[in-house]
C-alpha cells in the first residue's frame, strides 16, 4: 500500500512492502490513529488545515477591528474629559480631588496611547484579513490544480506523483504565508492581539 513519507527535499510516497524510507517523519493524521495517510488523504486534510486557517485569520481580523474601534473611543473620551478641565476648575476651584483626577487622567491616557501605539489594532486587523485572503487563494489554486490533474488523468485517476507534486508546492506556499502570518503576532493587554480559537 502506498503511503506519505516526508524527505529532506519535501514530501515522498513509499511502499509498506517495500519497508519504508530510511529515518523520514511519517505524515500522518489525527482521524488516521497516528498511522500515515496516502497522498490523496493527506492532501484533502492539508487542505481543510489551509480552510481553517483562513476562518482563524478572519477572525483575529475581526476581534482586533472591534478592539481598535473600542480603544480609539475610549482615548477620545478621557481627552474630552481632560479638555474640560478647565471648565471643571471654574465650577470647583483648585480643589485636590479635582488635580488628582485629571493626574490619573494624563496618565492612563498616555498608557493607552502606548499600547494603542506598539500593538497598532487599527493596523494589523486588516494585515490579518490579507493572510486570511492568500490562505484563501493558496485553497482555491491548489483545488483547481487537483481539478484540472482528474480531469486530464480519467479514467486511470491522478498518479502520487503529481499529488505530491501539489502537496510540496502547498507546503511551501504555507511556510511564505505563515512566516507573513507570525510577523503580526503581538500580544496585548488582556490578551489583545493574540490568536484566537475558532468559533
């Protein structure tokens, strides 16, 4: 039975008859009880890994889009409130309560524009929504490549050879896109910006 193995030069099919393939990893899959899948299998989990990627992107996406919008609200509050500082000293003097307020006012403000600056939401939600878009587009180029191979192999079927063909070269479009992927991961406070499960 033919089976995936992966090489120093990407992923290669073996034989079980034939003993195997020196020290490479096998490939294998969590439904597939830790044995290793043939080229089609592996294909087709390599794939929905590629669709879940693009949904988790989407929504990192979306959670740092809300998070911007909440952050950017809550700094225009507290610099309306400190712009009236002066009408607040008109109504209730020099008092203490009224100085120490606006102190921790300055102070969480400038906070909040640090973090608002280093962790940049505002800019990284859409950043996110194009990895999730390439992750898309890798999907679809790989499906219509598989298309295009059963409709030129009928009736025989697609060769392994060209399967791993397409599994090598969605390999190496996935370690591009998550290497694009990893140099947004910041993380905030609260856990701002950190990667979230799929819903």
């Amino acid at each position: 039975m033919i089976r995936l193995r992966r090489g120093p030069g990407g992923l290669v099919w073996v034989s079980r008859r034939a003993g195997g393939v020196g020290n490479n990893r096998n490939l294998s899959g969590p439904t597939d009880g830790g044995q290793p899948l043939e080229p089609r299998e592996e294909l087709d989990r390599r794939l929905q890994d590629v669709d879940d990627e693009r949904s988790r992107c989407l929504h990192v996406a979306e959670y740092l889009g809300a998070w911007s919008q909440t952050w950017r609200i809550v700094l225009i509050t507290l610099g309306a409130l400190v712009a009236a500082q002066g009408a607040v000293v008109k109504i209730y003097g020099n008092a203490t309560w009224v100085t120490l307020t606006y102190i921790i006012l300055g102070v969480v403000i400038a906070v909040a524009s640090g973090f608002d600056a280093t962790i940049k939401p505002g800019q990284r939600s859409p950043k996110y929504a194009q990895v999730a878009f390439r992750y898309e587009g890798l999907h679809q180029t790989t499906m219509h490549s598989l298309m295009q191979l059963e409709a030129e192999a009928k009736p025989a079927g697609v060769s392994v050879p060209d399967v791993l063909k397409l599994l090598n070269e969605l390999e190496r479009q996935l370690t591009a896109i998550r290497a694009e992927e990893l140099s947004l991961a910041v993380n905030g406070p609260l856990g701002a910006g950190q990667r979230r499960p799929n819903r």
